[in-house]
C-alpha cells in the first residue's frame, strides 16, 4: 500500500536524517519503535506529504505524494500528531472531529455520523460541545484520533497514541485498532511502550540513525535482544521474564507466558 | 526530617462542581521516592501543582487544609518562593518550554539565572545535565525543532540544574524510548539517595515498582492507598482504579505465587524471577 524508494531527508544541509532508505507497508497492523530523534515523525510526516523529501519517492496506493494533493491524499492516508495541540484549531470537539470529513468534502450527514460514531469510539460522545483546550492531555490525544478515524482513510499513522493514557485510555486504543484493523485499514503506529506493541502489532520496525535495522514479524523482532539495545529501546517486559528464566522462545503476552510455565511444571 | 506534611487538603478549581482533591493527608520524608497512580483525571497533576504552590495561588479557586512544604506553609508563601525549594516538570512538554529562548542552552539557563547562579558554576551545571540527558548535541538547537522525546528531556535537564531539595515530575518519561526513560528513573533515583525528596506520577508500572519506596493511589481525588509497592500492586481491585498492575505481578498473580513470607506478589522482574525461578523443569 506504501512504497517508499531510496527517500532522503534533512532539515539541515549536514545532518541528514534519512538516506536513501527503502521500505514497504502493506495491511499489517505495525508498530514503528527506535530512539527518541531517530527520525520516526519525519518519516509519518513525509508519508502525510506534510515535509517534502529531499530525493526518492513515495507511493501511496496509485498516488504519488509529491504529486498529488494535499486534500486527495487526506482521503487515504490521516496522521494523529505526537502533540495534540499541532492538530486541534475549533472550538468544539464536534466541530473538530466534522472538519476533516467536510474538507474531504463528504456530505453534511455523512460527516456528522462518521463524526459522532469515531467520538464514541474513543469515549469523547458526551462532550460534543467542550471545547477542545478544556480538554486534558489524554483526552486531546484521543480526541485527534477519532478526528482521522472519521475521515475514514485506507492509512491510519498513529503518532505515540499512548501518551498519558490511563489503563481504560489504553484499552480504547487497542479497541481501535481492532476495529480499524477489521475494517481492513493499515494500522501504523509510532510508539514506546514495548509491552504494548508485543500485544497489538503484527509487523515492527525498528528505526536507528536513520535506517532501517529490524524489521519483521513483532515476534521475531523481540528476539533479537542485542540489536534492541544498540537502537536504545528494549524488548517486552513479559519477554525479558521468559529470557531470565531460560526459556528458550520469546513472549508477547501474559497469557502466553503463563500457559507455557504451567505446562513446564507438569 | 519530613519535607512534605499534607493535613485534611481539599481543593476545587474554580467553576468546577466537585473536589478535585478531596481531604488529603500525608507525610513525606526527606530522600523519599513517591510514586503516584491513578486513572486520568484522578488528581495527579492537581496535587503535584499544590506542593509547588500553583494550586490556589495560580489557578486561584477553593482550598482548605494545609500544605507545608520543606517548612514553607504554601499557603502564606509566594510561588517564587517556593520555588527555590520545589521544581516542577510539567506533565505536557510541549507546554515547558518557556518559548522566549533560541538555544536549548539558553532554556536550560533561564531558570538558573533567575535565581542567581555564578556565571561559571552555571555552565557546569548545564554541562552536568545536557550529559545526563543526552542531549548535549543539541545545545545550540531551537527548542521547537527537537523531537518530542528530546523536548522532554530538556525539560527534565532545566529542573534538575535547578539542584531544588524536592523534585515533583509529572510523567516525566512519556515520550522518552525506554533507554531513556530508564536513565531517567534511574537518575532520579540516585537523586533520591543523595536525599532529594522525589514525587513522580507515571503510567509505567514496572519502573515505579521497581524504583520507589511508597506508592500513592488516587481516584476522584481521595487517597485510596500509600504504601509500598508490593502492597498497592497486590490488591485485587486495581482495575476498578483505572490502573494494572506491573507484568511481573500480573504473571504472578494469574499463577498464584507470593513473595515467601508474606501476602505479597513479586513487583519488579528480580522478585518474579526469584520466584518463579528454579521451579522450570
Ligand atoms: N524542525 C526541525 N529542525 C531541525 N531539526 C529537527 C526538526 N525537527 C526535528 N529535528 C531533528 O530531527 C531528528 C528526528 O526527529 P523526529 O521528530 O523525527 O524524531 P522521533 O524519532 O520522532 O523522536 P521522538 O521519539 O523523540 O519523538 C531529531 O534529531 C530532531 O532533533
Ligand atoms: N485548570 C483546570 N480547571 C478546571 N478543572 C480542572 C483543571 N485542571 C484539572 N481539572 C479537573 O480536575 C480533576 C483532576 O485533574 P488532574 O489533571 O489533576 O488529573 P490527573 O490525574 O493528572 O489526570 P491525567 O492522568 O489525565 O493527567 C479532573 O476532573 C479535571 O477535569
Ligand atoms: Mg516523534
Ligand atoms: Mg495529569
């Protein structure tokens, strides 16, 4: 569904961010990892068309991002911002969930339902006329999300989602992805919560210095212990109990984890 | 020495129907790492603003109790003075930066200036925290053209440089990788050690288990708890606070397994694999 060929990137002339790197999505939910400045919000906001790259190309589907608009690809492709305050601009959540879909130029009702049906989702239903900077962090965050979930695009690029979300904030964002997910969308998502992304992403990446050095099933990802640790992020919680234990494969959840002790035990 | 004393505190902002600390009281001891827990809108944020005296002198609105903090009675004391005593990270980074200064190296500066430190021993104070925080590439760096994890750590760095004897951060690792976000608890830890009293709201339950000594739970501004770790993180009825339990007490719990000799479950990886560890055939 993306097809990025030998992309660059710079904000300034000597320090480059990205060069020359090659990568491709498909519908794989997927989790983008890697130290904080490795370049993974430059990478969801040259995808948006919002940063223009320096040389390469990036599909999206049949457009190309250089070349199409800004409104066309909003139909295919929404990015919630890592700061909330970069995304909202009305002065009621409704109006701000309603804009995207009116810009894309959905109809008044069909707007409104995707609108009111998204706020749900995230729980933000009964407040449709606060105004969005009486909001708290966590609610804003969520508030963005079912801004680009009512736009309905193929593409949905979650920029750390998680920020400050209680446990309920987090389930909601699991929900989300569950349901995006069946409605066949492709779900990225940068993030640092390493627990979380062992229980929700089929496919992660991890980004270092601007390249590409893990990328594959989420499992066979946290694997690989000592490549983690040279890009700075680590792996699961449950998946460091069943090294330490000496288990020999690598956990993603709980469940997993508890079901393998017991039989150990037998 | 009791650096935090918090009697029968209730708080409500203004316009706002409900408490939203509602009859507070506790103690803090000097060198202490508290962690505080709870669902969103539970009150953190609020309380972490009444120890440095934001609440009532900023958000104004109706306060009673008392809160005294390193000997000041916030109440009768101006937020600049309190302010030599107790530094604040904000829960929000994007909202820390004061937005007047050009260099990362002038933000962390400001704070120093305004209360008067040596020109010299300035600098090697803000050498010090651009190394602990890793950021020192970035010095002369617009504050606004850093990534969300590096904003943070510049504003851990300014409070830090303050050298303030009590430190409140308000989920200070949010947008932190998790290298970084274990550097920072553990820097802050050894701050503690060196008898800086700490407060710290977080979400991530494995490194408040792991570094502090008590743990409060809040919900709808009541106290629900204050107490170790293993404690807090044992109850059964966490969910129903919008909080779980750390993955190593969760594994431990689901396979029934106490820390031996009391009615606890294993917070932190080293316990759990105590444990659990010699029993895999
Ligand atoms: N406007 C800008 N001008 C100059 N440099 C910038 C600008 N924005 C970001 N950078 C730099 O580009 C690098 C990549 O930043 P980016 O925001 O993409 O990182 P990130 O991977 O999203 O990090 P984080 O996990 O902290 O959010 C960082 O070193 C950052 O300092
Ligand atoms: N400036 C304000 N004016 C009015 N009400 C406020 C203000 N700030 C917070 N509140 C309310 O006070 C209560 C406690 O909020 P607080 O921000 O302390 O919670 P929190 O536990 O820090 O939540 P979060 O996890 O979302 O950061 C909430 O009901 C909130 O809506
Ligand atoms: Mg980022
Ligand atoms: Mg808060």
């Amino acid at each position: 569904m993306i097809k990025i060929s030998n992309l660059s990137y710079a904000y300034t002339k000597n320090t480059p961010i990205f060069s020359e790197i090659n990568l491709e999505f498909d519908r794989r939910s997927t989790a983008i990892i890697g130290q904080n400045g490795a370049g993974k919000t430059t990478l969801a906001k040259l995808l948006k068309g919002l940063l223009k790259p320096f040389d390469g190309e990036i599909m999206i589907g049949q457009y190309n991002v250089k070349t199409v608009s800004a409104a066309e690809l909003s139909k295919v492709i929404g990015l919630v911002f890592q700061n909330p305050n970069d995304q909202i601009f009305k002065s009621k959540v409704l109006d701000e969930v309603m804009f995207g879909p009116l810009a894309i130029k959905m109809s008044e009702s069909a707007a409104k339902k995707n609108a009111l049906e998204a706020l749900e989702l995230v729980g933000l239903h009964e407040q449709l006329e606060t105004n969005p900077h009486d909001l708290s962090l966590s609610e804003k965050k969520l508030l963005c999300v079912a801004a680009v979930v009512a736009m309905d695009p193929e593409i949905i690029v979650f920029d750390e989602p998680t920020i400050g979300q209680d446990y309920a904030g987090k389930e909601k964002i699991r929900n989300i992805i569950q349901v995006l997910k069946k409605r066949n969308k492709l779900v990225m998502t940068i993030i640092h919560d390493m627990d979380f992304v062992a229980e929700n992403f089929e496919r992660t990446i991890v980004i270092n210095e601007g390249i590409v050095i893990l990328d594959g099933d989420t499992r066979k990802v946290f694997a690989e212990r000592e490549i983690l640790k040279h890009a700075h992020v680590e792996d699961p919680s449950i998946t460091q109990l069943g090294k330490v234990l000496g288990f020999q494969e690598t956990f993603l959840t709980v469940e997993e984890f508890v079901q393998r002790w017991k039989q150990s035990q037998r | 020495m009791k650096k935090i004393i918090v009697e029968n505190l209730k708080y409500k902002y203004p316009l706002t129907e409900s408490l939203a600390l509602d009859n507070l009281s506790f103690e803090v001891e000097q060198g202490e790492f508290i962690g505080i827990i709870g669902a969103n809108a539970s009150g953190k944020s609020t309380l972490c603003q009444s120890i440095v005296g934001l609440v009532p002198h900023f958000y104004k609105g109706a306060y009673g109790g008392t809160v005294i903090v390193d000997g000041l009675k916030v109440m009768d004391h101006a937020v600049s003075d309190i302010a030599l005593k107790v530094g604040i990270v904000f829960q929000n980074p994007f909202n820390q930066v004061t937005g007047s200064k050009l260099t990362v190296l002038e933000e962390i500066a400001f704070g120093l200036e305004n209360i008067g430190v040596p020109q010299t021993e300035m600098l090697e104070r803000i050498e010090t925290v651009l190394e602990l925080l890793n950021i020192a590439p970035y010095r002369e760096r617009h504050p606004f053209d850093l990534s969300g994890g590096q904003m943070q750590r510049m504003a851990i760095a300014s409070i830090i440089a303050m050298k303030p004897n009590i430190i409140v951060l308000d989920e200070p690792t949010s947008q932190l990788d998790p290298e970084g976000a274990e550097e920072v608890f553990q820097a802050i830890h050894r701050l503690s050690e060196q008898g800086i009293t700490v407060i710290m709201v977080e979400h991530k339950m494995e490194k408040i288990a792991h570094y502090c000594n008590r743990v409060m739970l809040l919900q709808k501004g009541k106290m629900i708890d204050f107490d170790t770790p293993e404690k807090i993180f044992s109850r059964d009825d966490l969910e129903t606070y919008g909080v779980t339990a750390p993955v190593y007490t969760r594994v431990c719990k689901a396979l029934d397994l106490k820390i031996p000799g009391t009615d606890y479950y294993p917070v932190t990886l080293e316990q759990a694999s105590r444990v659990l560890g010699g029993k895999i055939k």
